[in-house]
C-alpha cells in the first residue's frame, strides 16, 4: 500500500506502536552503498530515540541477503516491524521475505525507497507500507494490472510479441477445433434426419468466425495489458531523496532539528553528485532546506536575543551540537575545496575537467588562466585553501567573476550548497564533500587501496566506518581519513576517465556508449559500481562538452575477485534508465548469466566469458 506525505504521520504510528506487545525492536534494514539510505537510517533512528522505541540496525548489500537476514531476524527477534531503507520498493517483497511463512500476522514491513517504480504487488499488499513523496494518494485505477512480472519486476514483453501471432493460432485451435467436431458431428445427424445439413453448415461457420474473433482479442487484450506493465516497469528513476522525505516527516511530527536538517542535506547532496536528480529537483530541494534554516535563525534570534550568522558572510545558519553550525551558501563546483588546496580543487573537479578538459595539457593552460583572471598566484593556489587568507578565499564569490567564468564556458559555476562549520574557517565541510568521503570509504579497502567487494566479514565493518564519517564531529580523525581518500579517489576518477576519452576506449553503439576497463589496463580501484556511477557521469559530460551527442554509458568492469564483470549504465535523471529490463532480455536472447548487483536494477553482474556477446544482444535489445 502506497502512503502518501499527508498520511505519514499515522503511518509512522503504525511503525513505532504496533505490535507493542512485542518484545522485540524495530528492525531497520540498510542499503549498504548508498550515503542517503545511511543518512536516513541515522534520521529514522533520532526519530525512534524520542519516541523511546528500541532499534537495530541491519546493513544489508543486495536483496539476496535482505531476504536472508530478514527470515533469520523475523521469528527469533519478535520485531515491532520491520524498515526497509533504500531497498525493497521495486521488488515483491511478499515473496522475498516470505511474508506468508511469518506466524503472526500483525508484522508489517514498512519501506522508505527513492527507488521508483514500486513493485505492484507491494501496492496492492496490505503487509507491505510505501512510504511516497507525493502529497496526494497515487490513483491505483491508473495503474497495470499485476501479475504479468516476477518478483523483480522484469516482463517478457518483446518475447511475447515475437510469438503473439503463434498464440492467436494456437487459441483458435484450443477452442475451434472442439466447436468443429460438435457442429459437424451435428449437422451430419441432421442431414440424415431432416436433410438440412447446408443451412447447419453455414451455422457452423458463423460460430467458427466469432470464436477466432474471441481468442483474437483476448490475445490482443491480453499484449496491451502485458505492454502496460512493461511500460510502468521501464519507468525506472529515482525520487525524491528518503533523507529529505524523513526530515518531512519529522517536520509533520514536529520533532525536526537542526541534525536533521544537515543529514537531509546530505541526502540531497548525494542525489545530485551521482546524477539521480535533476538541477531543478536539486535547487527545490535546496530551497525547502534553506527555508527551514531560515526558521531555526528567526526562532534561534527570538530566543537569544543575537543574530546567529557570521557578520562577514552574511550566511545563514543554525546551531548544532559542539558549536558547530550550518550555513547555506553559494558553493563553487569544486569538490573537497576546502581539504586541499585551490589549484587541485580546480584541476581535479569533475565540473572543470569536463568543461576545460583539465587532464590534457592545454586543460593545464586555461586552469592557469582561471587563477590568473582570479588574481591569485600559483604558488598561493598551491597552498592548503585553510590557509589562504580571508581575501583570497573570498574571490570566488567576486560578482566579477561571472564575466571570466562566462568566457570559459562556466556558467553554473556556483550552486546552492550547505556547509558545517566550527570556529569560522578553521574547521568547515560541505555536504558535497561528506557524500564523497563517505562513499569512497565505501568503495576502496583501507588495507590494501584496492576496490572493496563486501562479502560476509567486509560488508558491515564497511557501512559502520562510512556510518561514523557521516556522524563526525569537525576535525575527527575519522572524518580527515575520509577525506584524504576522497581526495585520492577524485583524482583516480579524472585519471581514469582522461585515459579512455584520449584513448577512445569506448564505442558509441547506437543508442548509447560503451567501455570496458579491461583487468590492469585501469586503476584497481575503479571498480566499484559508486565509482563506477561517477566516472559514467563524467564521461557523459565530457563528451557533451566536446560536441558529442547525448547518449547513455554503460561502463563493464572485471570484479577479479568474484571472477564476473560488473555492468553499469546511467543515463540522465531527466530520462528513465530502463536498461534494467533491457539486461534482463539481453540475457534472456542470448542466455547471458546475470544477477543484480546491489538494488538498483541497472547494476548487474554478468558471468565471465560472455561479457562481450551481452553487450551485442543488448545492442539488439536496444535497436
């Protein structure tokens, strides 16, 4: 059952009160590589904690193991209920968990998902709560008929169509070939009675002609109601971000705080650093977030009695534990700004290199120009940006420098930001760069500086590490850590896609563009489907930025370990990513192994050795 945002409030009651008889917790299962659902988890657990309800945590990395961990959990904890965080929404979860081998009844699996569309069985299933981000009630009437998919919403719709003319003819001939033998059967009786075989005949053929027209258009009814279900299952795309609907939520429990505030944020940040929102999305959710910050200043100056933003910047903010404070700001596109220093921020950003090419010398060049129209030496560029004095930090908010940035092709430099600061700008860090470090601690094993593929020991040491980066007051230890492998996994990301676009190591195929990163041609570390995500985005822009035709990537890279090759493919958030389905009838013409890799769909892992023929029928697939 779909909840929309006026019914979360009762939902949420369901959540924490019933089955208050249990003596278990609320079980809240975690996707693992995915900075929102982590900082939701971190939302929903606040919200728990005033409510006096009792918790666990349970990271979780595909829905293999959601499904397992949860049956292991269900009977033995006696759970409340059961949270389902960035994982569960498009599959049928009934099934997965097993919901009808559940004993009592009363237990209900409530999910918290961007991940859209929803499964249809979820929706229609009264154990299994949706929380949406649509004010109003979704008008379920709208929606196809379930029953044409499987559990993970995949529908044989083009195979289907291939044999559609082979189903008319068989349906004719389940239901003519019987109707023949009654009406001649029974116009011979006749003939011999009553010699009225001719007028019997013509009776016969008119019934065979209505039965053909029946089994004629129940097949046809039947493909456009498969094809409904196909279409509704392609609109693969990612909502609004559960962070900021569980702030929402905490705004309608009236229970929301500055801490809140920052994870929801943080939420967004992710969104649109690995390109699930749109920049219109993004700006709405950042000017709802800028709102509240406007309230906790006005509610914090009325009781005070003091202004609580900094006299020079005029920023709004908001206090949080240990002094620590949040600003909105307009922040230049230049990631971890603030944990090296100017010339690498510039030289290493993502948005830079893709518009100034910066890997190839003659991108070096017009860096140079940039800090030269900034007035600011190299050798001052050069240094730690905290060092840099009050005046050179503040150039980049030099209403000037839009003339400079428009000449350079630069002209969304700045977007809305926010940041957490603590004695001015000694210690400060923006959302933007707490999503990087939370997701490179996520993707490289700190032992060994190689991709992390989790498995049974690695997986929830991993999400606890990127947990406590996320919870970190400024200037821990763990925070700089994080930072520091941001820092080495942006310029890993820049290395990486500099060396296909210069090689041409990709090939434009059709519909969409294709790499793949063969073993020890790239760096190690570039191989986990974050990283992944990222660099399919970078090369879509650089590619744009040099002329190139908008198209989708998908990028192919070997897991060693695991001995398969992992498939991603992004496209715009503006467009759906329907390439989930396209894998799956990939591998179904060709009989390519597959399975999915994580919870979103257009992640998969495909078997070694049939790497190359999958990308050829999915060619086909894509036409």
């Amino acid at each position: 059952m779909i909840v929309s945002l006026r019914n979360l409030v009762d939902c949420w009651s369901e959540v924490v009160r019933s089955r208050e008889e249990a003596s278990g917790p609320v079980l809240l299962f975690v996707a693992l590589d995915d900075c929102d659902a982590i900082a939701t988890a971190m939302s929903v657990m606040g919200l728990l904690k005033a409510d006096l309800v009792r918790y666990e945590v349970v990271p979780v990395v595909d829905h293999v193991q959601l499904a397992d961990r949860f049956k292991e959990m269900a009977k033995p904890a006696e759970p409340r209920s059961a949270v389902c965080i960035n994982c569960g929404g498009r599959v049928d979860l009934e099934r997965l968990l097993s919901l009808e081998t559940v004993e009592d009844e009363a237990l209900k699996v409530f999910v918290l998902d961007s991940s859209r569309p929803f499964h249809l069985n979820n929706i229609e299933s009264t154990r299994v709560q949706l929380f949406d981000d649509a004010v109003e009630p979704v008008d379920q009437s709208s929606l196809p008929l379930c029953g044409y998919e499987d559990a993970y919403g995949f529908v044989e719709v083009e195979m289907e169509e291939e044999s559609a003319g082979s189903d008319v003819e068989e349906a004719e001939d389940d239901v003519v070939f019987g109707s023949d033998i009654e009406y001649e059967s029974e116009a011979n009786e006749m003939d011999g009675i009553h010699g009225r075989s001719k007028s019997k005949k013509r009776h016969s053929s008119r019934k065979k002609e209505k039965t053909k027209k029946r089994a004629r258009q129940q097949v046809e009814v039947d493909s456009d109601m498969r094809r409904r279900a196909y279409d509704y299952y392609s609109s693969c795309h990612v909502a609004t971000p559960s962070a900021l609907v569980s702030y929402l939520l905490s705004m309608d429990l009236k229970k929301e705080n500055p801490t809140l505030l920052w994870l929801a944020t943080v939420g967004i940040a992710d969104h649109f650093i690995f390109g699930k929102s749109t920049n219109e999305s993004y700006e709405e959710s950042a000017s709802l977030l800028k709102g509240q910050l406007e309230r906790f200043y006005n509610e914090q100056e009325a009781q005070t009695g003091s202004k609580p933003y900094d006299s020079n910047s005029q920023s709004l903010r908001s206090s949080l534990d240990a002094g620590e404070v949040i600003q909105h700001v307009d922040e230049p596109r230049l990631e971890l700004l603030r944990h090296w220093n100017l010339f690498d921020a510039v030289l290493y950003s993502t948005y830079m290199c893709s518009k100034l090419s910066t890997w190839r010398q003659t991108g070096r060049r017009r860096v140079l120009e940039f800090l030269a129209s900034l007035g600011i030496p190299i050798r001052v560029a050069q240094q730690r940006w905290q060092h840099l004095s009050r005046e050179s930090r503040s150039v980049l908010e030099d209403p000037s420098l839009e003339r400079t940035l428009g000449r350079l092709g630069l002209d969304d430099f700045h977007r809305d930001g926010f940041v957490k600061t603590k004695g001015g700008y000694k210690a400060s860090v923006s959302a933007v760069d707490v999503v990087l470090a939370v997701a490179s601690t996520l993707e490289v094993d700190h032992s060994e500086g190689r991709c992390s593929v989790p498995g049974e020991n690695v997986w929830e040491s991993l999400f606890w590490k990127a947990y406590d980066i996320l919870g970190a007051a400024l200037g821990d230890v763990t925070l700089e850590r994080g930072m520091d492998l941001a820092s080495t996994m942006q310029r890993l990301l820049v290395q990486v896609g500099g060396q296909v676009i210069d090689q041409r190591a990709f090939v434009s195929s059709g519909t969409f563009r294709y790499a793949v990163l063969r073993d020890g041609q790239y760096q190690e570390a570039v191989r986990h489907p974050l990283a992944i995500t990222r660099l399919a985005h970078f090369l879509m822009d650089a590619l744009e930025a040099q002329g190139e035709k908008s198209k989708p990537f998908l990028i192919i890279a070997p897991l060693t370990e695991k001995g398969t090759w992992l498939a991603v493919a992004v496209t715009r958030a503006s467009t759906y990513n329907d390439f989930g389905l396209r894998f799956r009838t990939a591998a179904a013409k060709n009989g390519t192994k597959i399975v999915d890799h994580g919870f979103y769909p257009h992640i998969v892992e495909v078997a070694d050795g049939q790497e190359t023929e999958f990308v050829r029928f999915l060619h086909d697939v894509m036409g």
